[in-house]
C-alpha cells in the first residue's frame, strides 16, 4: 500500500520543466524537491526518498553520471529518467545502470505518467520492507545467539562447578583413605609434588599440568573399593594379597570412567604400574602404548615408595632411590624422565605442609643444594 504522501527528487537543468513536473506529482499528492544538475542530487538525496526522476542531458554531471554516482551511495531509490530523446542507445545504457523506468517530455498523457510513479514507488516500498524484514531476522539471528551464548557461559561456569565440586569430593574421599593408613598417609600429596616438579621442569603446558595433577591426586583411588589391610601386616605379601593389591590401578580408571572431563586422567591412572618393556600391569603396555604424563607418574609413584617406610623393609636414601630409577631405565621407567626427574629432585626443597613430620625428622632427608 502507498503511502498518503511520497518524497519526489526531481533533477533537471530547465527550470521549465522542472515546474511543470513539480506541479503535476504536487497534484497527485506527492512531496517534489528539485535540483538543476546532478551533483545537486548528490549533495540533496538520502534514504528518505522514494523516487528520483533524471533529465539525461543535464550540463556538469548528466543523468547516466548521476545515476552511476547513485547506485554508489546504495539507496535503492527507484530512478525514472526524463527525456525527450528516443534513441533506443539510450535505453540500454539506462538499463544497464538500473534505472527503473522512462519518462517522456513534454508530458502528454498523465495517466500514464502517474502510474508509472505509482509503481514505482511501490518498488521502493518493496524494498524498504525487505530491508525491515533483513534487518528484523538479523537482530533476531543476532538476539537468539547472544541468548545462546549466554546460555553456553551458564553451562560452561556450571560445569566448572561440577568439575570442581566432583574433584574436591573425590579428594576428600582420598583422604579419607589415606587417613587409615598409616603407611600410605600423604603418599598421595607427595606425589602430586612430585609429578607437578617434573612436569614445570620439563616444560608441559598448563592443560597438561592440570591432567597430570588430577592424575596424580586420584592415582590410588581404587584401592578405596579394595581392603588392602594386608599393606600393614608385617613381612612380605602373599601372592594372593598381591593380586588383590594389583587390581587397584584397573578399579580407579572404572571409578573415574563415568567422569567424562577426566578421560586422559582415566588413562593414566589405570596405566600407572606399566612399564616400559611391558612387564607391568594391568594391560602389559609397552613404551610407544604410553604417554608422557603417564612415564612421569610411573617415575614419581615408585620414587616415593622406594623412599617410604614400610613394616617388611626400610626405605630408601634420595641418593639410593635416584640409583634404582637409573637402574631400571629403559625397562621400568623411561630414560628422559628418569634423567630430568634425577636432575630436578636434588633441587627440590619439600612443602611442610605436604609432607609427614617423619618424613622431614629423617627418615628420607631431602636438602636443597
């Protein structure tokens, strides 16, 4: 539907017919605002208008300049060019620089002529409303990705809080098993000390850090499910005793499985008793099956154990236990950790608040050089 009163541009260089076509759109109804060369157009038109009406041979800047320089400024004004001249030349070049419709003067039928204004300010309208509906969709588009981003951070922060909440509950858990044993007490802080020393010396990236932490903090988790009450009795381990103590790597990954942020975690937990000529346990994996974080683990787990006290033997001296890994690389451990693990643990000044007061009275002296 057209509007009660349109805006006009018509631009003509005799003043003549620059009146008289002002006179008649004034009677149809329309709003008319003239110019008497192109470059006037240019320095008049906005998007507020809704059709523009060009003589072609205007002094300066004629219509085919004009209309070029408008297409320019992507208004999409309707242009209706104004002549006297027939020549067919004409029409396609006016055409082909999209004008809109022709016009003739002097005007002799205005039926004709106020249809064609008609139409194409209907045209204008057309294109005035798919711009709206352009511009609805797109802040629609634009308001229902933000409402989606907005949701992906609410999810986002609330899986962080569960990360976090499961992680600290497991942790407690781990304590908690730990607190029952007076063997094992702070084992598993010492070797998440550990492992993260080794990991900062050899320059893993803070992602990798992180897994490597929660895998050394949950390590021994399945032992949790498992009575190794046997680990306190004094003297060796039977063989059933050990079974039973092997399975606590293969239980801890099933524990962590259903943790689906914890995947590589699940990996290296279960894989922390392999070693490198694939004579560990529990699936025998050789060293091209194992990750980095994974040989680091293995490194650290058995350093402190050899450097634990247990019922059935004494432990290990910084100095001793260093000894052991280098003897056993290659087989057990891998060569590169056990290198930078020697090189960095001599440097290494314990936490108090991670290590047992017995273990700082002596019982494995540790002292930065």
């Amino acid at each position: 539907m057209i509007k009660e009163q349109s805006k006009i541009l018509v631009a003509d260089d005799d003043l003549m017919v620059r009146s008289t076509v002002s006179k008649i759109l004034e009677m149809f109804g329309h709003h008319v605002i003239t110019a008497d060369d192109g470059r006037k157009v240019l320095d008049i038109v906005d998007d507020s208008f809704d059709v523009i009406i060009l003589d072609i041979n205007m002094p300066d800047m004629d219509g085919f300049q004009t209309i070029t320089a408008l297409n320019n400024l992507n208004f999409d004004i309707p242009v209706l060019f104004l002549t006297g001249a027939g020549s067919m030349d004409y029409a396609v070049k006016a055409i082909n620089l999209g004008a809109y419709d022709f016009l003739t003067k002097p005007i002799e039928d205005l039926d004709i002529f106020n249809v064609k204004i008609r139409r194409a300010i209907e045209k204008r309208m057309y294109v005035l409303q798919e711009r709206r509906y352009k511009e609805a969709l797109e802040d629609d588009v634009r308001l229902k990705a933000e409402q989606l981003e907005d949701k992906n951070r609410l999810l986002l922060t609330y899986s962080k809080s569960l990360e976090q909440a499961t992680v600290q509950l497991m942790t407690s858990l781990q304590n908690a098993m730990e607190e029952k044993d007076y063997y094992t007490a702070g084992h598993t802080m010492r070797v998440t000390e550990y492992a993260l020393l080794l990991g900062r010396a050899m320059d893993l990236s803070e992602e990798d850090l992180t897994v490597l932490r929660r895998a050394a903090q949950f390590h021994d988790i399945g032992k949790l499910v498992i009575d190794l009450s046997c680990i306190q009795k004094p003297g060796k381990l039977t063989d059933e005793e050990w079974l039973l103590i092997k399975k606590h790597p293969s239980v801890g990954a099933n524990i962590i499985e259903p943790l689906g942020f914890m995947d590589r975690e699940q990996f290296i937990i279960r894989h922390h008793h392999e070693r490198m000529d694939g004579k560990g346990y529990p699936d025998g994996l050789s060293g091209k099956d194992l990750d980095l974080l994974t040989r680091i683990l293995i490194v650290v787990d058995s350093y402190d154990a050899m450097t634990s006290r247990r019922n059935y033997r004494r432990n290990l001296s910084m100095q001793e236990a260093v000894e052991e890994l280098y003897n056993c690389s290659g087989s057990q451990f891998d060569p590169e950790t056990v290198d930078y693990f020697a090189k960095t643990i001599v440097d290494f000044t314990p936490d108090k608040s991670v290590f047992s007061n017995e273990y700082l009275d002596g019982v494995y002296p540790v002292t930065k050089k």
